[in-house]
C-alpha cells in the first residue's frame, strides 16, 4: 500500500489523479489534497476520499474550510494553510509517491521538497521542471528519488526506452526523440485572424480536456515549446536531437528513433488517466479507467512539420533551450503573465509570443547555479513582462 499526496488536486490532473486512485483502494491510500482556493470541490474530495492533511493555500478559504471541516463527518483531517504548508505534506514520512500537478512556477518549491526528500515524483507541473532544470535533476540523482512523467508525450517516450531505463539517464541507443503535437485550436486558422482570437476560443482543445493555462499553451504552441525543454531535462538529450512534430489526431503520443532504424510509438486515446495510471503502477501496470483504443476510429494519421512563423512560442522556447542558463526560467515566467494577462483579456493572442520575446530581450543567459539565482530570474522576469503588458493596455 502506497501514500500519495496529490499536489493540485483539485484541478484537471489532480481530479483524474483521484479518479484512479479510486480504482485501486488496495494499492493506493490519499495521504494529503492541495489546492489553491477551490475549497468545494476539496471538501468533496474530502468526503470521498479522507486523507489525512489537506492544504489550502489561499489563507481565508483554508479558514472557512477548516470550519467546514470541522462539523463534517470528516472532522479529524488536519486543515494547514500557506504555500510553506505544500512542503510539508510533499514530505511527510507517509507519503511514498507525490503527485506534482500544481499549474505553474508555484509548484517547484514542494516538488523541489518531494525530489530531496527521495519521494517517488510523478510530473505533470513541467513549468516547475524547465524552470529549476539541472537542479531538478541533481535532487531527484542525489536522493534516490524515482521521476515518473505524467504529460503524455513524455510519458509516452518513456514507454518507449528500455525497461531498465531512469529519467535523467543518456539513453545511448536512442538517437531522436519525435515529440508529437495536435497543433492546437489555431493549427489551419488563417495567421491574420489570430489577434482577433479569445479566451474561451483559445482554451477549447480539439483533443484533450485541461486547465486554462495549459489550453493556451497548446493554443500558441508554447507547450510544446516546454515540452521540448522538457524532454531534454528528463531524458538527456540536446534539443537537435528532439523533432516536434504535428500529429493533429493525437493518437500516437511520441516516439522513440533508435540507432537500429526502429521508431517504437506509444499510442492511446488522448486521456490523461493512461499516463497517470502508468506511473502510479509502474513497474506494473493496472487500469486506468480510460476506454480501449478503437483501432478501426483512427481513419489516418498526419504528420507535419511545426511552422515557426505561425507559432513564435515554439521558436522562442527552442532558442531559450540553446541559450542555457538562466532563459528557461525567463521565457517560463513570462509566458505566465503573457497567458494570465491574455486570459483577463488585458492583452491579445499574438501579443503572448511579443511579451515573451521582449522579456527575454532584457536578460543574458546567466548560469543556473543554484535555486536562488532561478527564483530571481523568475520574479524579475515577471516584473519585466507585467511592464510590458501595461505598456500594451493602452
Ligand atoms: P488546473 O488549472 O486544472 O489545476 C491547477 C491546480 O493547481 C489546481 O488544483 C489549483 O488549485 C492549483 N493551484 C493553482 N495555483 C496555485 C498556487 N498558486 N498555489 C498552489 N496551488 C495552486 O491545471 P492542470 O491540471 O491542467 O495542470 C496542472 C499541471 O499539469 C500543469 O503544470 C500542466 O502543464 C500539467 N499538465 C496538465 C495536463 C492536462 O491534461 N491537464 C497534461 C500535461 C501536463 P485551485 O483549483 O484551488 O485553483
Ligand atoms: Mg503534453
């Protein structure tokens, strides 16, 4: 039996988390639940699913929430509030594996915690990944610590290494990795009706149902770009070696082209809890819930080459991966305000990738030596970027 803290369990991988640990009472117990502020849909998690801690980082909720609590039939969980108290539950001593899927930069300091602590990390939050990088990485080899992906393309690559292979390591016989995209919303909108785009036409994925800020990253594309960040993290390699390429079907999930001329495809219908259930059973495997793949429904399958110009975020990515140092961070935080200002429509859709560009203009690609230097560079970046979405307001 296996305690498992589910970092955003409140959100799209959070939900989908629970909904297979559901399935498997015997080999999975929920030690602890984290969210932000969405404190009603917490509380029936609590109901369901009765983990020990939960914490609720917005300070107000977590108090309404702790009063909820405490007259429900679910009195004894412990109610912690703060973005410190994400630490602790990523670490107690029982909690074997922790799910990291909080969305954005505010995730890497408790998956960061998990990583040392030699917890079994299952990753969906890669901004906190293309953020801390090397530093990740060194934490997760230091500790002992298994790193398991959860986006499917990673998840998917995995599936294709050899059985004894470890995130992080050089996977020698392997000499490309072929990451696959849908190409999003915009893949055949004509390029000038970009600027006219809005949140809730940006957020509607063809093929995948997730959080609003992912949505938009699959809609300029910049996803893959972290992706791509990613992959080169995760699985040793240099971005040359990594081709993008667009597969709108989104059937295959990525592939693997080894020296031999084999390329191994891991394919699946585009549900989450395909990649969620094979981290939370590897080295086993256990249902997930999804429905099987029905062969006969995949009429074709395309392949295209990403076009640079249409989408700029995925340029920006490939060029802030060569920079090194200290420009995933910057091109990370950026794209944070770019998309939250974008979705408050304080900004356009193809003012994100010039946002992105112009903070980044502002910084060298200092090296990334220890957490600090990366968490400067992430709030100096936001403070770059803010000024700019102002300048743009009006
Ligand atoms: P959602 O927006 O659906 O959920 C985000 C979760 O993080 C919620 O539980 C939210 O709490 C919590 N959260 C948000 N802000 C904070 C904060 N400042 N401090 C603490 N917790 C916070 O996101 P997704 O589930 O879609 O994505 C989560 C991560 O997984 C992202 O990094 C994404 O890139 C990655 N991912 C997602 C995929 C998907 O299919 N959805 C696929 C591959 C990767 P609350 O609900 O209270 O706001
Ligand atoms: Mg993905």
């Amino acid at each position: 039996m296996k305690g498992i803290c589910i970092l955003g369990a409140t959100g799209s991988i959070g939900v989908s988390t629970l909904d297979v640990a559901a399935r498997h009472p015997n080999r999975y117990r929920v030690v602890a639940l984290t969210a932000n502020n969405n404190i009603d849909l917490l509380y029936d998690q609590c109901i369901v699913h009765r983990p020990g801690y939960v914490v609720v980082v917005d300070e107000d909720k977590a108090k309404q929430f702790a009063e909820r609590i405490a007259t429900s039939p679910v009195s004894d969980i412990k109610v912690l509030s703060g973005a410190e108290s994400l630490q602790q539950v990523a670490t107690l001593d029982s909690v074997d594996s922790v799910m990291a899927a909080i969305v954005g930069a505010a995730g890497l300091l408790p998956t960061l915690a998990a990583a040392k602590a030699g917890k079994t990390v299952l990753l969906a939050n890669k901004e906190a990944l293309v953020m801390s990088g090397d530093i990740f990485m060194k934490a997760v080899s230091e500790s002992g610590a298994h790193l398991l992906p959860i986006d499917s393309e990673h998840n998917a690559i995995f599936q294709c290494m050899p059985a004894d292979y470890c995130a992080g390591q050089e996977a020698k016989e392997a000499r490309r990795i072929l990451l696959t995209a849908s190409g999003g919303p915009f893949r055949t909108k004509p390029v000038e009706e970009l600027v006219d785009v809005t949140p809730d036409q940006a957020v509607a994925h063809p093929n995948w149902d997730m959080g609003r800020k992912i949505s938009v990253d699959s809609a300029t594309m910049m996803n893959k770009g972290l992706e791509l960040i990613e992959a080169c993290l995760l699985f040793n390699m240099s971005p040359d070696k990594i081709q993008v390429v667009i597969h709108p079907q989104s059937v295959i999930h990525s592939m693997v082209d080894y020296v031999d001329g084999t390329v191994l495809a891991q394919m699946g219908n585009p549900d989450m809890r395909i990649p969620i259930a094979h981290a939370m059973a590897w080295p086993e495997r256990f249902d997930s819930g999804a429905a099987p793949l029905n062969i006969f429904d995949v009429k074709h399958m395309d392949f295209e080459q990403p076009d640079l110009q249409r989408f700029p975020c995925l340029r920006l990515a490939i060029e802030a991966v060569e920079a090194g140092g200290i420009m995933p961070a910057v091109l990370n935080a950026a794209n944070e305000i770019a998309v939250a200002a974008f979705l408050d429509e304080k900004v356009r859709f193809t003012d994100i990738p010039f946002i992105i560009e112009r903070s980044m203009c502002q910084f060298e690609a200092d090296p990334a030596d220890t957490l600090d230097i990366v968490l400067a560079a992430d709030s100096k970046a936001r403070e770059v970027a803010e000024r700019i979405v102002e300048e743009l307001k009006h």
